[in-house]
C-alpha cells in the first residue's frame, strides 16, 4: 500500500499483493468448497481487474487488508473476522456499483 502511487504498475502489484492476502488467508481454513470457490472467483476477478473493466479502489482495499492483517497480528479472531466482513461487503458492494454502471448487471430491489 505505501509503493502505491497511482501508476499501473503499482495498481497491479498491489491487486497482486491482496489476492496473495487472500489467498494466503483461505489456505488457513480447512474447507475444500470454499478454496475451490475463492480460487474459481479469484480468478474472475483478476481478469476484470487485469483488463480495467471494473477498477478496484486501491486505497480503500489496501487499508481494509490493513486492519485484517492487524488484527490477526493482535490475535483478536473477533477483530479479524468483523474486518473481513466489511472487506467483503465493501468488495461485494463496489464491484456491483460498477458493474451497475457499465450496464453489466440490473439494478437491486
């Protein structure tokens, strides 16, 4: 997150540097589904982000991982997971902000 600067270079190592988070993350959970989920989806993603179709924001991301990786460093499992939940809510809600946007998917009810 400190290497950001905008370029996109910088943008790609750090989407790198968070799906290396996450993945490491997912290898920590004795669940076969859900590794082969976070694998099948991570890669859905990294083409989007590859090919800028829907932006990640770097800033926003980076300090949510922030606070994950802080938290699993305290050893705070409550911490941890609420982090993880607002990443993911965040994420959820972000992608679908964009995709709305580009017309990709229908507006919710």
């Amino acid at each position: 997150l400190a290497a950001a600067d905008g370029t996109p270079e910088s943008d790609v190592a750090l989407a790198e540097a968070g799906r290396d988070l996450h993945s490491h993350l997912m290898s920590l959970w004795p669940n076969s589904k859900a590794q082969a989920w976070h694998i099948q989806t991570s890669v859905q993603i990294k083409a989007f982000q590859l090919v800028k179709i829907l932006r990640v924001d770097s800033e926003t991301s980076g300090c949510e991982h922030r606070a994950i990786y802080e938290a699993l460093e305290r050893r705070d499992p409550l911490a941890a997971a609420l982090a993880v939940r607002q990443h993911g809510c965040a994420s959820k809600n972000s992608f679908l902000e964009r995709a709305r946007a580009m017309g990709l998917v229908g507006s919710s009810r």
